[in-house]
C-alpha cells in the first residue's frame, strides 16, 4: 500500500482504478491530494467534528477514480481516533457541505480535472 503526505501526516493510499483494480503503488494526482486536504482540513475546521473526534488523525484514503469527482462516492477518508475509527466521503462541490450524520463532506476546488 502506498503512503503519501496529507496536510504534513503520512496516509495510507488506496487508488481504484476506473476499472475497480488497485495497483499497491499508485498514488494520487496533485488535484487529488488538494481535494483530499481540503476535505481534511474542512472536517478538522467543523466544531462537531472535533468536538466528537478531538484526537482524530486521517489514517486512509480510498480515490475511487471510477467515480466522478463531484460525486459522494469519490473520495473515502478514515480517521483513527481514541474510540476506534470514523469515515467520511469527500467531493468536489460548488460550495463548501458538511453533512456530519451522513459523514459527507464537499468542497470546491478550482481548476481543471485531471
């Protein structure tokens, strides 16, 4: 399994390709990871999210490329936290959604895709 840096912390990687298949040493696009830090970086800015998981350090990624970007499904986060582990869906979105129940989280990202 590949690693790479999330906002300064190493991250287990997990790409799946368009055709469902991972490669252990994929890892992701620069747009991928600025999309995956965003969706980070919004959850730890969200006062539900550490109020419930103050300790929570992002352990995985998944990028499922066979999704599009802009879908719930894209981008599948864990956290690792003193009581066990949480997961959240990341994607892109015109404006910034938090959905804490659903555990989905949108964030815009400028540019094109890659």
């Amino acid at each position: 399994m590949a690693q790479q840096s999330i906002n300064g912390h190493e991250v287990e990687m997990v790409v799946i390709a368009v055709d469902g298949r991972t490669d252990p040493q994929a890892t992701l696009t620069q747009r991928e990871i600025a999309t995956v830090e965003a969706v980070d970086a919004t959850l730890k800015s969200t006062a539900e999210f550490t109020a419930a998981y103050p300790d929570a350090r992002l352990a995985r990624v998944d990028a499922n490329r066979g999704v599009n970007e802009r879908r719930h499904g894209r981008y599948y986060l864990r956290y690792q936290h003193a009581g066990g582990m949480t997961e959240f869906w990341g994607h892109v979105a015109k404006t910034p959604t938090v959905d804490f129940k659903k555990g989905v989280v949108g964030v815009p990202m400028p540019g094109p895709s890659s």
